[in-house]
C-alpha cells in the first residue's frame, strides 16, 4: 500500500481494548501487541452462543492473564448485581467488573459503585451518556483504586449528536481521580479511534470489525479509488449484466 504521513497505530497514545465475546477473535486481539485490554458484554456473549457465562469467562481467563478484561453482571436487582460483582471479581487480579449506571428502573448505581469501590473492587461503569451520569460516577469512585468509566460516544453519535464535546467534559470531571480512565465505548468506525486519541481519551473499545480495517490507515486516496472501481468491475462481470 501506498501512504502519505500516515498516523500509525504504534504512535497512538490511547489504549485499544478489543470488544467481543467470541473465543477465537477474543484470543486472537490478545495476541495482538497494540490490543492492551479486552471487554464484554451479556449482548455479545449472547450473539456469540454463550450459554454457561461462568464457565466461558473461566476458559478465557485462563488463557489471557496479562491483561485486563471485563466482564458484566446481568441482574436488574441491587442485591443481586452486588452478589454477581463480587463473584466476578474473584475470578482473577486482571478482572473488571462492569456495571450499568442504572437498572432498568432508572435507578443510579451510585450507591452500589460505592459500595464495591470500597471493598477495592475494580469497576468498569457503563451505558453512560450524560455528563452528570459522568460527574456521579467519579464522585462514587475510590480515587485509590483502579477503574473505568465507559461513555458510549458511538450511541451518543447514533442520536445525530458529536460525541466529542462530551468526552473533553468528561475527561476535565474526571481529573480529580487519576487512577480511573474514559473509555470511549461502541465506535461506530475506524476515524473514532484517531478522534479519541486526539482529544486524550485513554481508552477505546473496538470490535474485530473494525480492527480488520487498521491495515487501511494512511492508505493512498486515489489508489483506494482505484480499487474501488476495481471493485464494481468485477462485480458486475461476475453478475453477467446485460443492457
């Protein structure tokens, strides 16, 4: 390929963390120098045939020790998700335990993210949204423990809103707790990971997809042009179109 100045993975400061629930892909990113974390959801095990959560974090565990990993409760009830959380955060030191800023009832999670921070749980706090959801969080936090605070720019951009005005605010409300870090969660291309770097975000997460497309960066424009023309060439060669 073709480049002009491109701005290669390696000299990105932000931490790329791969998201998925599929074991093969899951192995695969953790293999990979520049993938430095790894996340999941109760989504995306559930699309991937996940049936035995427990046993599945297990086996994955037990193949990537070296490094951090997140895994969510999947309870609506207070009690219940603080259950689930301490289980989970038992299964190893590179652990994350994710939990939603809120139940399905509306109902913040602060009380509950306190709690557990307390007890030096490492938290992964996601689904959110707003920056007051973000201002809580951090108040909620244990500054002497490690964590992350996920902030879905991707959904955030979904609703026709820039995401990126938010991410700046939220990394200012967050400046009072060094040890936890913004995650600028469900990219929607591979351009939010140079727009999260750009503006000091410490962490993305990205889904294989999108990690597939990271040979493209700094690729000539018009040789990608080219092969674009290529491209619809060939396909309609191959359909044996007739005018």
């Amino acid at each position: 390929m073709k480049t002009k100045n491109p701005k290669q993975v390696n000299k990105l400061k932000i931490k790329i963390f791969a998201d998925g629930a599929e074991k093969t892909g899951m192995l695969e990113m953790a293999g990979k120098p520049f993938i430095q974390g790894l996340t999941t959801n109760p989504t995306l095990m559930r699309k991937a045939g996940i049936s035995d959560y427990k046993s599945f974090a297990h086996e994955i565990l037990g193949l990537i020790r070296d490094k951090p990993i997140s895994f969510e409760v999947f309870s609506d009830e207070f009690s219940e998700m603080e259950r689930q959380a301490m289980e989970i955060a038992s299964w190893g030191d590179n652990v994350y335990v994710k939990l939603p800023i809120t139940n399905t009832r509306r109902e913040p999670l602060h009380p509950l993210i306190r709690k557990l921070a307390a007890r030096k749980v490492k938290l992964n706090v996601t689904a959110l949204m707003t920056l007051e959801q973000v201002k809580g969080t951090v108040d909620a936090l244990d500054p002497a423990v490690h964590s992350y605070i996920s902030v879905f720019a991707g959904r955030i951009a979904d609703t026709g809103r820039d995401p990126i005005p938010l991410m700046a605010d939220s990394l200012k409300a967050m400046k009072g707790n060094p040890k936890a870090e913004l995650i600028w969660a469900s990219p929607r291309e591979l351009l939010n990971i140079f727009q999260a770097d750009e503006i000091g975000c410490h962490i993305i997460t990205v889904t294989n997809d999108i990690l597939k497309k990271l040979d493209m960066v700094g690729y000539d424009l018009g040789e990608y042009s080219l092969d674009t023309v290529k491209m619809f060439y060939r396909d309609g060669q191959a359909a044996g179109f007739r005018l």
